[in-house]
C-alpha cells in the first residue's frame, strides 16, 4: 500500500453539477479561490462537463473566463481539471480534428493542466485526436475507461432452457477494461481514470480492477466514483487499500449523495493507514465555511428549499465521536483482510452517521445511472404516461442489447432511456416496437458514434437504419456553424475571435443567445457613452396583465422558465407542450390539459416561478378572427398522426411527393430526443397539416396520404 495519495477536488465542477444542478456563480466560485490556493490539491476539476454550457444558459457568463479566472488565483498550486468526451468534445456531435486542436490549444493556454478525456462507448478511436493535442500543447492525458456492468437479463424459464435459449455472455469483465486502459496506454495517456459514473462499483471490482490497470499500464490510476446507490465510500476505502494513486472527492458540503465521496471521511482513513494525502486540511476547513453558506444559496435558488445537509464536521477541531472512530478501525481492518462486505456495511454506517444521504435502492437493484431513471421519470410525467414506467424500465436491457450495449453515461443512457420510452409508447398502442425511433438511436445504431462493445445485428440495423453494414460518422461533412453579423450589435460578428467560434460550434443552441446578448448589451452601452447628453426616449409602458377568466395552466413544481413553446393567439391542444421549466437539474415539459387558444402569457423565460404560478392563460376564442381564415379543403385519405406529443422539426415531403410504407415524412422533437416520423402507407401526400416549429399533441394529424 502506497504511503501518499493525490486528491483530486471535484467540487467547483462535479460537486456543483453531481449537487447543485451547475449553478455556482463566479461570484461564489470567487468566494473559495483564495482558500484553493493554499489547499494544495494534486488537481482542481473545474471545467467541462455540464460547466460550459450551464454558465452560458442559466449565469449568462463567459465560460473561458470561468477557467482563466480560476487560473489567475491557484496559479500552479494545483492542475486545473477539464472532463471532455473525446471527438465529441463538450458537445454531442463528433468534429473535425482542426475544432478539436483549436480547442485543446485554447483550453491549457488559459490554465488547463489536465484533460480527462472518456468516451461514451469506450471506443478508443473516438479518443485518438484528443489524446494527440492535449500532449502536443503541453497537456496531462487523462484517459478514463468508463465503468458499466451488463444487464440484469430476465431469468430463463424451464421450457426456455430446453429449447437452447441462452442469455448473452458477459462483456463487461475485468479482462474488458484491462484490454481498454492498455489500448489507451499506448496512445499516450499519462494516467487512466476507471470512470464509475453511476457509482455502481462494489469495493471488491475496483480493489481488482485497480491492482490490475496498474500492473498491466504501469501508469498512475485514479478512481472516481458517486455514492448514489451506497458503495461509494467503501469502493474508494478499497480502492486505497488496493493501492490507487489519485481518488476524486468533494469537500464537506458537496459531498456524499449524488456526488463523489467527502474529503473529510477519506482523510479520517488516510490517517488510520498513515497515508500522506499532501492537502492543507486547514485551508480546506476555510473552503468549508464558505462551502456552507453557498450550500444554503444553491439550494434555495435551485430547488425551491433548503434540502436537508450533513452534521458539520472538520475532523482538526472536532473530536471524532467513539462511534465513528470504531466504524473507521473496523473499516481499516476489513480494507486490508479483502473484507469487503465487512467495509461496506462500516462505510455506510459512517456516513449514515454525519447525515448524508442513504443509499438509493431504486438506483442499485436498476443499475442504471441515478440521472437516467430521473430523466425517464420526467419525460413520462410531461407525455401524462407515468404507468408506463415499468415497462419501460423493463425494456431498457433488450433496447441496450439490440442497440450494441453501450455504457450508459452521457449521451448513451439518455438515447436508451428515450428509445425505452419510446418502444413502451408504441407497445401500449398497439404498435411494434421501434414504430417510433429518436433519430440519435438511429445514429447510434448505425454506428455514426463509433464501434459499440458488440456487434449490432445486420437484420437489426436494417430494421432501424434501412442499411445492414455499419458506416461511422463522415467528419469531412461536417459544416460550420453560421457566424453571422449583427445588426442590433452595430454589426460586429456573432463570434469575433476563435474562442468564441468555439462556444459557437460547440454550443450553437445556447452559444448563439449568450453572444448575441453579450454583443448587443456592449454595444448599446458604448451608444449610451457616446451620446450622453442625447436625451432618451421614455420607455413605453409595459402592458399591464388582464384578469384572468379562462382556463390556467400553472407551473407544478418551483423553478426558471426556459421557454415558452407558445405565443399569444396560438390554438393548444390537450397534452401538448407549451413551455419548458428547469427545476431540480431536469428541463421539465410543461403541457396544456386544456384545449383553448392562448389569451395571455404571465411570467417572461428566465424568470423564477414558485409551485403553482400561473404561466399561461388559455381563453375559448382565437385571436384572429375565425372570418379571416380560410376554412380548410376536406381531404380524404389516410392519417399519419404524432404518436406522442412535441414540436415539428422537419417536414421531410411536400404535399404532391409519393411515398411508401415506412418512409421517414416528418421528424418531431420529444424527450430532448428528435424522433422520425414514417408513413404507414403508400400513397401521395394530399396535405401536411402542420407547419415547421409547430408544436402537437399526442395523435394529432401530421398529413395525409392518399
């Protein structure tokens, strides 16, 4: 057992995210920075993931600023720590190695020190570019084999057995992840990463695993995990034991939960082992203190409350209790002898002792990641579908399967989880299943993101792609994203440095609004400078909200309105979606029980709203006066309806196009997920009754095929 151990600090990136839904301001981030200094973490992780994109979306502040701030204040105290998806970088689309070395370049010339760098299908080609310009610009190679168990297969009957049926071989074996971190090795990673998203990893695998990465790479190992399901205590205690170098943690307030374990209860350990973890346990006492209060300000400006929090603890000034100092001997012991249920059972009760939060059974008899179920859960609440749920969780093993099982980490859990979803959906209609397919399912499938753990059917594919042989993503097709000019900016361009260009390929959904408001506020701030003595026009009075006599539709939970789907004057069907609210780190769809026409919209995207607040009201008649439109001509013909509710994408024919029987004709936006819409019938298009950006409900009448 080594002697010293590097912390790797996770909490101003994974903390906050794991926790707080990535909503800490710079302001709060400053708030700790003097304290990290003198901390001496081995490494910061302080970017990546969901960081970019949140500070964009939600704090409207500069991403690279976020990481170039941080790096003024450490200095090179610690490594600063971004978490990237190989070639799809931050983003979800795989690009182009010029975007990929542009990007590695400006990310350490602003104070990266270390990219860890995954991919969602453990597909090592996928990570080939990253490795190569994280290393040319002076960069650490992080490379993280990603964690995953397979799938809990239902039990085989009598007759099944005799008939020659068999479940699937198991894949994801410690000789699986060996093989993956030697490949990466060669590459030219400097250190592996066993990558346990769903903290689904018992003491005993990864007390195996890293006595084997280390024995087959001969390069440092790290271990990061979360304690959502209750083995993630014990799987780092096991992990020391086995001889790891670096463990991910958060400090006290963010730990334990849906994060990676608390700094504090690894250093009560570390101490028993006499282990040197070379952290300035005080300095990190005064990043607590700070920590406590922020703790308090996420969770009321995030969830609505202040969620109950771990007893205080710093294990310099408190004595630790008699009950705790047993539970840390017995841990101590069982660690050593390979006792692992022995560690386990006393991990938890440690941290059951300070408060944190107990394990998630759900979670840990599913065995999929805490943020899947939640998204399942979500989108089965906004289609008015909960009763499905079982079935769907039922559904997830075979749709992984078929689909080449893929990890289930970002973007794959969510593909999966919407595909699940989807095939419950059309179970319960009395469709086959993959009637209705989301078009990143499709992709995957296909193998656009890269080569799954096992091979994917031919018959399969064709049944879900039209093609039977695999056939990887064309980067050479890949296009830029459009930089515009901006005339209310004064015309300066969208993006006007290679940064920025970035942000924009990047992010293009929520880049293009953060920019836009970035240049546009500058310039009418230089307007205003340059013509003070210009007097300004009055500001017109906003227009006064009407009483409410109509039907209501109310936010059913606390949290900020993202977007309204609706305008003033539109026709809402029953279940269809009208506007999108962010609480507890879900973009949560909210849709009308209520046919009517939108009278008055009461709250503005980007407000905050309590339960029950009144978004939208909905009246009985149409703003355009029913004479002004023209009464559409009855057409005869077949239906080809939405099968679940969502906004038009694409309409991929024109009415007068003659299609066939399973011909894609429309594609439709649902669960986050863009799903292909095909025609169950041969014919010609008669009429498309809907238009592009439209939103529709459930079994509404997409066009018609005669």
């Amino acid at each position: 057992m080594a002697k010293t151990l590097k912390i790797r600090d996770l909490t101003l990136r994974d903390g906050q995210q794991s926790s707080f839904a990535t909503r800490m301001t710079q302001a709060e981030i400053e708030r700790v920075l003097p304290y990290y200094k003198d901390a001496h973490f081995y490494a910061m992780e302080v970017w990546g993931g969901a960081v970019p994109n949140s500070v964009m979306r939600y704090l409207g502040e500069n991403p690279w600023y976020r990481l170039e701030s941080i790096k003024k204040e450490v200095g090179d105290v610690s490594k600063l720590t971004a978490l990237s998806r190989g070639r799809n970088l931050f983003g979800y689309a795989p690009y182009t190695d010029e975007i990929i070395e542009g990007f590695c370049r400006n990310s350490i010339e602003s104070g990266l020190g270390i990219m860890r760098i995954f991919d969602c299908l453990n597909d090592v080609e996928n990570v080939k570019s990253t490795i190569k310009y994280v290393k040319k610009y002076g960069g650490i190679a992080d490379c993280a084999v990603c964690y995953t168990v397979d799938p809990k297969y239902p039990k085989l009957s009598f007759w099944q057995k005799l008939m020659g049926k068999k479940n699937p071989a198991p894949v994801f074996t410690d000789d699986y992840f060996v093989s993956k971190a030697k490949e990466l090795a060669a590459l030219g990673a400097d250190m592996i990463t066993i990558k346990d998203m769903s903290g689904l990893i018992p003491p005993h695998r990864v007390s195996a695993l890293v006595k084997k990465l280390k024995a087959a790479t001969g390069i440092p190992v790290d271990f990061h995990t979360h304690c959502t399901p209750g083995y993630g205590l014990a799987s780092v205690y096991a992990a020391i034991a086995a001889g790891v170098d670096v463990v991910d943690t958060n400090c006290w307030w963010f730990g334990g939960g849906t994060g990676a374990p608390a700094l504090e209860l690894v250093y009560l350990f570390c101490q028993k082992l006499g282990i040197d973890m070379g952290v300035n346990m005080e300095a990190v006492a005064k990043i607590n203190e700070q920590l406590k209060d922020i703790r308090t300000e996420l969770n009321v400006s995030v969830f609505g409350k202040d969620k109950p929090a771990p007893k205080p603890f710093n294990p310099l000034t408190d004595a630790t209790p008699a009950e705790v100092e047993a539970l840390l001997d017995k841990a101590v012991v069982a660690a050593q002898k390979e006792d692992f249920a022995t560690l386990l059972d006393a991990a938890q009760k440690i941290e059951a002792y300070f408060g944190f939060p107990s394990p998630n059974k759900l979670v840990q008899e599913a065995e999929i990641p805490g943020g899947m179920y939640s998204n399942m859960v979500a989108q089965l609440q906004a289609l008015k579908a909960e009763d499905i749920l079982p079935k769907a969780m039922e559904l997830i093993p075979e749709v992984r399967l078929s689909a080449g099982l893929p990890p289930l980490v970002t973007p794959t859990s969510q593909i999966v989880g919407a595909q699940a979803v989807n095939c419950a959906l059309d179970l319960k209609a009395g469709r086959p299943m993959y009637t209705t397919k989301n078009n990143q399912f499709v992709n995957l499938v296909k193998g656009e993101y890269g080569t799954t753990p096992v091979k994917i059917d031919p018959e399969f594919r064709f049944k879900i792609c039209g093609v039977r042989e695999e056939s990887n993503y064309d980067i050479s097709k890949y296009q830029h994203q459009p930089n515009p000019e901006l005339p209310e900016a004064g015309g300066v361009k969208l993006a006007e440095n290679e940064k920025e260009e970035l942000l924009l390929e990047l992010f293009p959904l929520v880049a293009k609004p953060y920019l836009t408001g970035v240049k546009t506020k500058a310039y009418q701030a230089k307007v205003a400078a340059e013509a003070p003595a210009k007097a300004e026009a009055a500001p017109a009075a906003e227009p006064k909200a009407q009483p409410i006599t109509g039907h209501t539709i109310v936010a059913p939970l606390p949290g900020k309105v993202i977007e309204f789907k609706v305008k003033v004057g539109d026709a809402v069907a029953v279940g269809q979606e009208v506007a999108v609210l962010e609480a507890m780190k879900m973009e949560n769809s909210i849709t009308s029980d209520s046919a009517g026409y939108v009278k008055q919209i009461l709250v503005v995207a980007g407000e905050n709203v309590a339960t029950d607040a009144v978004l939208i009201e909905l009246g009985d008649a149409p703003v355009v006066a029913k004479a002004e439109v023209a009464a559409p001509k009855a057409v005869v013909g077949n239906k080809v309806v939405a099968p679940l509710p969502g906004r038009v994408i694409s309409l991929k024919v024109k009415v007068g196009d003659t299609v066939k029987a399973g011909d894609e004709v429309v594609v439709l936006e649902a669960m986050k997920m863009e799903n292909s819409i095909t025609s169950d019938y041969d014919g010609t298009v008669q009429q498309i009754a809907v238009a592009e950006g439209e939103n529709v409900a459930t079994d509404a009448v997409l066009l018609i095929v005669g």
